[in-house]
C-alpha cells in the first residue's frame, strides 16, 4: 500500500493547528541550537547593513556571539521546579515501582524522563507522552512467558510539533483525541558503517463503528495503530505501510501536559517573549562589538615624510619605520598623531544592551523584580513572588497530572486496578533563591540570571 505525500488523506498531512504553532516554535529552536545555529541561520537573525560588503558581513557575523539567557533561563526553572526528584507514593504498585528504574527502555530513569519532559513543556508550550506496549508474544503464550520475555509498558515522549494532525470528540461528557500522528526521524544503518535517516508516521485512532449523526454522537471501538515509513518509489517519495493492528485499548494512550494553555492541542511558548529579547540581545551585542573594533586608534600621517638621516656620512639614507622607540620626520607642513573613535559614542549603545539585560532578567525569570527596591513596598514584593511562584507552580501541577495520568494507563497494560500518585513540587523554596539578582555579570556589565542551588537566582 502506498499513498503520496500531497494528499490530505495521507497520514503525512499537517493540519492547521499545527502550522500556525510551528511559526513560533522556529526561534525557540534556533536559539536551542545556540551561537553555532544563530551563525548558520546569518541574516535572518543578524542583517546585513545597507552598504555593507558580502566579506565584511561574514567576518561580523564570525565575530558574533550568542549570550544565551533563554538557555539558562529555562534550566532555572527547571532546576528551580524539580529541585526534589520524584517521590512516588505508597499507592503506586510495586510492579510499576521496578519499572520507573528504566521508564522508557532506554536506561532513562522516571527522574531523569520528568526533567526531560518538562523541559519541552516549558520550551514548547506542551508535549505529549505515549505509554506504549511491546509487541504481544505469539498466540498461547502465558503470563508466565510474558514476565520471562520482560514484555512490558514504556513511556515515550514527543514534542509539541510532532504531533501533525488530530482529531476529538465528546465522550461521555469529555473531550478526548480520536486520532492523532506523530512523526518520527530515526538513524537506520545504511550498508556495513554508514547511516540513513528514515521518517515514519505513527497514526492512533480510534475505530470509528457509527458515524455521528444529528440526533447521536458517534459511537468508537477499539484502538488501532498503523505505522507509515516514507519511501522513495521511483521518482517520488511515497508512505508505506509497514506496519499496525488493532488493540484492545478503549482510548488512545497519549497524554498531553501543557504549561501555556490556549486550546485543546494549541499552547503558547512560555518564554517566547524572552526568546525576542535575546534576539535582539545577540544584534545589538554584535553592533557594541563592531563599534569597539572601530576604536582602535590608526595612524594618520599629514604632509610628506622623509628619509631618516644615514646612520654614518659614507651609509645610505635609511627608509622610513613605524614601530616602538622610532621616530619619523615630516616637512615643515606635516603631523603624525594616532587617530581613533571617540569612545563616547558607544556609551549608547551599552546602555542600550544594559537595559535590555534587565528586560531579559525580569521577562525570562518572571522572578527577578523589575524595579528598584526603593520603589517597591515588602507586600508588593510578596504579592509579586506570590503571583510568579503559582505560575511556575501550575505548570508543575500539569506534570504531575500528567505523570500520574501516564501511571494508570501503564497500569492498565498491565491489568493492575490504579497506577497511583507522585510527589513533585518545590515546596521549601528559600525566598532570597528566588528574588536575589545578585548574579554573575552580563555582557555589558548588567547583573544577570544565574542558577544556585538547583533554583534561579
């Protein structure tokens, strides 16, 4: 079976919803990428003067570097958020206990997956997680077989903008997906030592047994999986279908944890505004840096210079140097001074990367206070922690919903009753971790985000 990549019937199809997201998400992973990937992406980050040389150009933008707060911004939080590893409670089973020793079959702890996971949630906007099975065994096999075979749930992440298509409806009474594709790019080997990379396509849906009409909802049955590998027949790239089966699972088992909430499957980047911030950090640190350059004194010489006198009466008059402990002569009408920039004129320009330091400290940390201590009353600085800290307390809050949601479906796999809770949360927070400013100096001279202790300072 083979579909082409153009079709809107084709699990490939990128929806609407999708699009419109990704358009943000662009910066936010160039900056990931940091001072190499900015370089990479030249003048869509750091223009070209009008008047200005294509080799000119390329030597500012070598010159360019990328002091990147949105990194270390979203560490923080993270550190700050999950200072504390997990804690699962008494309820979870002693089953899934042994199992968050390796969560998703890669060696990656339940601790060290959380961090992961969040770390897209607060970058993206939301993420989505899957508990997946392995592969039944064959036909008469016992559970005895199944636990000797190590068969088991695992736990696997996807960004935001993998997922490219979905659909929902209402069942009893809550919204739920009833489709849902993710894109995949995985490494293949590729003859004895070489490599390829494949893109797949992984649709979940939910059978459809009667279509909704005007008087009664639609009615679901078992959920189906299907995976497509995108293939190049020919001339033309084409999906195969190269796997798929239907379940037993009465609903898709994806979960998705959102921080910055705007619709079902729809979010905003958190940190977005602090991602234009940088931006702008990294043009205007590149200008400070070309106009530093401009500084250095050169030598101007006015009128005609002439031979220095011969060292002896029978020598040959010596050719001019430039250099220490020399001297030159000029005629009567000349000069030689060194002429430089006049410092000054930068002033401006640092003061402008100052105030946009500050602007980055207290957009990007949302807990750094943004005006001076003499304008702000100790309520109002207690208002304004209060205020941030439920921020960053809510999209913990999502985690651990979302955690404990991935728990019972993994329980459901393995026919256990309740998956249980966890424990995440930063609840001993010391309030001069959060507040202090006193962190190492930026780039030009301005205090700047650090984190200490695990949390933003």
């Amino acid at each position: 079976m083979a579909e082409t990549l153009q079709e809107v019937n084709s699990p490939a199809y990128i929806n609407a919803s999708t699009a419109r997201q990704a358009k943000s998400l662009i910066i936010i992973r160039d900056l990931d990428g940091g001072t190499e990937r900015l370089r990479e992406c030249g003048a869509t980050y750091l223009p070209m003067e009008a008047g200005e040389s294509i080799t000119a150009y390329g030597v500012r933008l070598k010159r360019s570097l990328l002091f990147n707060t949105f990194v270390k911004v979203r560490e923080g939080l993270i550190g700050m958020a999950l200072k504390k590893n997990p804690e699962l409670e008494s309820d979870v089973p002693t089953l899934i206990k042994t199992q968050v020793e390796d969560i998703d079959l890669a060696g990656t702890h339940l601790d060290v997956f959380c961090k992961e996971l969040f770390r897209d949630v607060i970058q993206d906007g939301h993420a989505h997680l899957l508990i997946d099975m392995q592969p039944p065994l064959p036909a008469g096999s016992t559970r005895a077989d199944e636990i000797a075979s190590g068969r088991r749930p695992y736990w696997v992440k996807y960004k935001k903008d993998q997922a490219i298509n979905w659909a929902s409806d209402r069942i009893k009474g809550e919204t739920v997906l009833t489709q849902i594709t993710f894109q995949e790019c995985a490494a293949e080997r590729d003859g004895k030592y070489g490599e390829k990379e494949i893109t797949r396509y992984r649709v979940l849906s939910l059978q459809v047994i009667a279509e909704k009409t005007l008087t009664s909802p639609a009615i679901y049955g078992p959920m189906e999986w299907e995976l497509y590998e995108k293939r190049k027949v020919g001339d033309n790239e084409q999906l195969v279908r190269t796997g798929g089966e239907v379940t037993a699972l009465s609903r898709i088992p994806v979960v998705t944890i959102y921080s910055r909430r705007k619709a079902f499957m729809e979010s905003d980047p958190p940190l977005l505004d602090l991602a234009y911030l940088n931006i702008g950090h990294w043009q205007q640190w590149s200008d400070l840096n070309c106009q530093i350059r401009m500084l250095v004194p050169i030598l101007h010489i006015k009128g005609e210079l002439l031979d220095q006198p011969a060292p002896a009466e029978s020598a040959a008059p010596q050719k001019v140097q430039i250099g220490p402990g020399v001297a030159v002569r000029t005629d009567k009408d000349g000069d030689v001074k060194y002429v430089a920039a006049d410092p000054d004129a930068t002033e401006a320009l640092r003061k402008a990367l100052m105030d946009l330091e500050q602007r980055m400290s207290a957009v990007g940390l949302s807990i750094i206070a943004a005006k001076d201590d003499k304008e702000v009353t100790l309520g109002e600085k207690q208002m304004d922690q209060d205020e941030r800290m439920s921020e960053l307390a809510s999209w913990l809050r999502n985690l651990k919903d979302g955690i404990e949601a991935g728990f019972q479906i993994h329980a459901s796999y393995l026919n256990l009753k309740d998956g249980g809770s966890i424990i995440l949360g930063f609840d001993e927070v010391d309030p001069e971790a959060v507040t202090a400013i006193d962190a190492p100096k930026g780039t030009a001279g301005q205090q700047m985000p650090g984190v200490m202790n695990g949390g933003v300072q």
